[in-house]
C-alpha cells in the first residue's frame, strides 16, 4: 500500500484527479462521466464516510479513529467553504 501524504495541495489534486480520468476513460469502453463539481463530490464522499464510520471505527485505534473525525471536519469546512467562495 502506498504512503499517503501529510498534505496535498490543490495542483497536486487536480493533476490526481486528471490522471485518474485518463485511466478510466483508457480502461472502459463507456465511460461513467466524473463529476468536476466539488460540491457535489464532497458531498457524496461526506456520506461515504458518515455512513461507513461505525464499521471502520471497530477496527481502528483511537488515533486513527480520531484522525477519520478530523476528515469528517475538514470536508465540511470545505463545504462551508466553496458556500463562501459562490457569494
């Protein structure tokens, strides 16, 4: 498994985001379009995590489970924040 990085900025993102569409799109026919809209994606990925919490949380220390908290966090801050960037 991978490392997974102390931080990402948003260039790095985008480029993430970009080369995983050039892989869907080479390893399917049909390609399901991906949304560009954060808000939408930050939303569903909200869900994700809220809904698989409590199964995650039973295998997990409490750093990690806090770690998970602090996710949750930062997604709705981020929420909060593309609501303050559309004023």
């Amino acid at each position: 498994m991978k490392d997974i990085p102390n931080a990402v900025s948003f260039k790095e993102l985008s480029s993430l985001l970009n080369g995983a569409l050039q892989v869907s799109c080479e390893n399917t026919e049909n390609p399901e379009p991906i949304s560009m809209d954060w808000d939408e994606r930050i939303k569903s990925l909200l869900k994700e995590v809220e809904q698989s919490s409590a199964q995650v949380a039973a295998e997990k220390t409490t750093d990690q489970v806090m770690a998970l908290g602090s996710f949750r966090t930062h997604l709705m801050l981020s929420l909060q924040a593309l609501k303050a960037a559309n004023l």
